[in-house]
C-alpha cells in the first residue's frame, strides 16, 4: 500500500539515469519506478546503499551517509514531502528500515554463491514479476552492480550466477535478465 500524500504535494517524474535532487528537510516517496541510492568514498568508489521501489521513502534526511545520492533505474514517479509532513510515513520509513537489515543479513552469508542467491531473491520479491519459470527481476542490474551490493568482484558474481543457473536456481534468458527460479 502507497502512502496517501498532502494535497499540496506533487507528483515529479525522472528518467533513467537521472538524479534525484536530495534536500535536507525533504523525503521522496517513490510513486512508481525504481531508485538506487549510493555514495562514494574519497577514491571516487561507489558503494550502493540500496534498491527502492514504489511506496518506498528515500532521502538525505533519513542516512548520514555523506554524499548520499539517489539515480533512477526506470523512469520514476515520485512525490517529494517536507520533513514537517512525514508523519504519516511512518510504515513506509519502517519498511526502508527493514529492507536495510535484510541487506545487511545478506551482507554476512560467508559463501558468495549464497549470498548473491539471497540477493537475488531479495530483488525479485520488490522488482520481480511473475513468469512461467519463476519470478522476473524487473531491473536492469550488471554484474559489477550485484558484485558493489554484496561486497564482491564482477568476476566472482559472473562465476556464482553460472553455478547459480547450472543448477536450475535461476534462469538467464537474455543479457540483463534474471529469472528466479519457483
């Protein structure tokens, strides 16, 4: 369930690739689309903080993460509330917390070939679509992306996702798609 917005509130729309401007007293609930947050450290290294998607709430306000930015994936529909308004938010910012723990969970399965599994199954419950084979991850991820969220490298993440598929735990019908297998 979305969030119902403030009348005086409205609706933005980005393009993939496009950033979301992030202001300090404001959230940004996602209406539709998806939204990765990331920042980077002083080598210029990305490190990506997350995957959002509609009634998700993002924003500068809720990280202290430095810098802290948000890039579309799809295009994006998305409302932006002032901090004094968010009130009424409160299961969405509890499910973003949710999300975080998950990752961080995720984060600490020793075994790379589980963890980009959990992953994947992660992203296929917020992004995926049903299909005949299993459930289809509805974002456009390289393997560098899924090696930056689990801590890895490209190399491993193309290694896992060939055992992954080997054993029928995924299916890859075409470059950038994955199917979770049911």
């Amino acid at each position: 369930m979305i969030a119902t917005i403030p009348n005086e509130s409205r609706l933005s729309v980005f393009y993939e690739r496009e950033f979301i401007a992030q202001q300090p007293d404001s959230l940004w609930l996602i209406k539709r689309g998806a939204v990765k947050t990331l920042t980077w450290d002083e080598t210029g290294k990305a490190s990506i903080l997350g995957y959002w998607g509609e009634g998700d709430v993002i924003g500068s306000p809720l990280s202290r993460i430095k810098p802290y930015k948000a890039v579309c994936l799809s295009c994006v529909e998305a409302v932006c509330i002032p901090w004094s308004q968010c009130s009424h938010l409160l299961e969405e910012i509890s499910h973003c917390m949710q999300q975080t723990e998950e990752l961080l969970c995720i984060m600490r399965i020793e075994r790379i070939y589980q963890r980009i599994y959990q992953l994947l199954i992660c992203l296929a419950r917020k992004f995926g679509r049903e299909v005949a084979q299993g459930t289809l991850i509805d974002i456009r991820l390289t393997h560098q992306e899924l090696a930056d969220i689990i801590g890895s490298t490209r190399v491993t993440v193309t290694r896992s996702l060939n055992q992954l598929e080997a054993s029928g735990l995924i299916i890859r019908p075409k470059r950038f798609s994955i199917v979770v297998s049911g």
